[in-house]
C-alpha cells in the first residue's frame, strides 16, 4: 500500500539538549513545543518486494549513504514490528530548506513515521507513533500530536512520548521565524551539538531547570500569565545557547544579526508590545508573539539589515496521513 503523510514542525520552548539513551533516543529532561501550521514536509512511503534497498528522495535529491543509513534503521523499526522484509520507496517534500534551524528533522521523522507505519497496515495509536518517531529524532515525537505539546522524558521507550496540552487560545499565539542572513546549512547539527552538551560544567543545573520550567510553563498557561511565561521562553533560549557555549569544544550559534532581532525585541516593551525570542541551534530567531501585534513586530524587524525573510506561523495540527501522494 502506498501512504502519504505529512507532518509540522515545531519549535521548542522548554527545550531537549542531550540524550540519557543515545541509541533510544531519550531525552535528559522533558520539553514543550508549538507546532508551526507553515512548516511542514510530506512524505509518501511504498513498500514493494522488487525494490534491493531502501530508496529515499527529498526535494529531489536522492539521499547519500549516511542518510539513507538513518531513514533504513527507522523503517527497520516498523518493518519488525509489521512482520515485514520488503524494502521501501520514500519520496518527500519540505517546504523550507532543510538545516536552516526550522527543523527539519522533526517534521521528517514524524511524516516518515505516520506514512511508513500506513503503508505496512500497522494501526498505530498517537501515542504509540510519538514513541516511533522520537526513535528517528528526538524532537519528532512533538510533531505528531499537534498544538501545543510536551514531550514527557519518561524513563523507557514507551514512557517516553508527546501529547498536547491546554493553553490559553485567546492569547491568538504566532510564531514569527526571523531567518538571519544566509539559508545555508548550519555546520554543527543538533545531534552532534548536544552530543557534547555534557562537557559543559553546567551541564547537571541545565538539565534541573528544564524540568522547573516546564512546570513554570503549564503554570502561566492556566493563570493566564503572558508576561511570565514570555520570560521562561527567554530563560530557555539563554539556557540551551549557555550550554553549547559552555560545552567543550564550543558551540556558538549565533550571529550579530540573531542578538540585534533580541534587543530590538526587548526595545519594544516600552511600547507595551510583546514578542519573546527563542532560538534553536542555528542563528534564526523564533519570536513568540499573540496576533494583535504581529504587525508592529514585524515591521520593527524588517527594518534590522541582515534579516532575510520573516514567516508568520499559527499553530499547527496533528501529523495526518493525506490523499495526494508525491509518486
Ligand atoms: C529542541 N533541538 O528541543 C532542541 C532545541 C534543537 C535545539 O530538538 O539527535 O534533531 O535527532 O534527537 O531532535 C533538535 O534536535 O535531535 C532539537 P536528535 P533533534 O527542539
């Protein structure tokens, strides 16, 4: 059978930076996220008896070894638990380029994982593919329930897993991503970045305050508290980027332009207009923002030389299979 997918992206705000499990892919500490309605990848899966090997496509390019390499051990995954030996043909479509810190892993991972588990008949519950998709990125499991989401440590595979959690919806959140200077892919990748994320000596504190905040989050969100919670999500950009700048060697992602988009930011609380900064690793800044100032954020932005383009998103739904298939 062949099966379509697709799957958002989304941004972390409590974030994942470093694995208790390399190999399962479990995170030190839990994590919160948006999923972004704007960035997302399709992904079409055929498994056929004919095929020698995995086959994988993306934009057009043909993957090499490595990533093939990455997306056979995933569907390996779902071929044992299907009962199944048969190669597969993956074709799919991003619609932002891929490593330029919009996440592209997450949103891969989670359609490869809806689509693939499609294709072999397997019904799987949202939890059970949130568990399947962090297996191939840690961040996937997050793009498989849609809205706002936590995506809880636990402490084995299947404890391990995203869901949604309430916010409130009269807040009319936007994600506003601010891409600084060139799209090019960033030179170290998540993997490897938080690979190291132990060397630096404030590693044990880091991970503590992650779970604090994740508790600080769901609490501003149930007594409504703007303010408070835009701090925690600039207390979390602060944390990730200490602890890659910290880390040995380290890791320093961002660029004039990424801390000229925060002052600008911090700038405009005098005018009572409130966009909160956060960043992944890369030097594009996300700004977290509710509706009725999207306009002045944005036009304020626009203004900083070497900001390259600006992408409103709301929030994303769930990861879906769709009818239009990519072959
Ligand atoms: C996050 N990031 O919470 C953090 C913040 C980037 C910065 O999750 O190794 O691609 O595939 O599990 O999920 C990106 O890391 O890493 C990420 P793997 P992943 O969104």
């Amino acid at each position: 059978m062949k099966s379509t997918a697709r799957a958002h992206s989304n941004i972390a705000l409590v974030k994942y930076w470093g694995k208790g499990d390399e190999e399962l892919r479990l995170p030190v500490n839990s994590s919160l996220a948006i999923t972004l309605d704007k960035i997302f990848t399709e992904t079409t899966v055929e498994f056929s008896n004919s095929l020698k090997k995995d086959e994988v496509t993306m934009d057009g390019d043909t993957f090499n070894e490595q990533e093939t390499e990455r997306v056979s051990r995933h569907l390996d995954l779902i071929r044992q638990r299907a009962n199944l030996t048969a190669r597969a043909k993956v074709v799919t479509k991003n619609n932002f380029p891929k490593g330029v810190g919009a996440a592209s892993s997450a949103s891969g991972f989670a359609a490869l994982s809806v689509a693939a588990a499609a294709a072999t008949g397997l019904k799987l519950s949202e939890k059970e593919l949130s568990v399947l998709a962090r297996q191939g990125s840690g961040s996937a499991s997050r793009s498989i329930p849609g809205g706002i989401t936590v995506w809880h440590k636990g402490d084995s595979s299947h404890t391990s897993f995203a869901e949604k959690i309430e916010y409130p919806s009269e807040w009319n959140l936007k994600v506003l991503l601010v891409f600084v200077g060139d799209l090019h892919q960033k030179k170290v990748g998540s993997t490897e970045g938080m690979a190291i994320a132990q060397t630096s000596p404030y590693y044990q504190i880091a991970i503590q305050e992650a779970e604090e905040n994740i508790e600080r989050m769901k609490k501003t969100f149930k007594k409504k508290d703007w303010l408070k919670c835009g701090e925690i999500i600039e207390a979390e950009t602060f944390r990730l980027h200490m602890l890659c700048m910290t880390s040995i060697p380290h890791l320093l992602y961002w660029r004039g332009t990424t801390v000229d988009v925060f002052q600008k930011l911090i700038a405009l609380r005098e005018e009572n207009i409130y966009g909160f900064f956060t960043v992944d690793a890369g030097p594009h800044v996300h700004v977290v923002c509710q509706e009725k100032d999207v306009k002045k954020i944005t036009s304020e932005l626009q203004a900083i030389e070497g900001i390259t383009d600006i992408v409103e998103c709301g929030i994303g739904g769930p990861a879906k299979l769709i009818d239009s298939h990519l072959f």
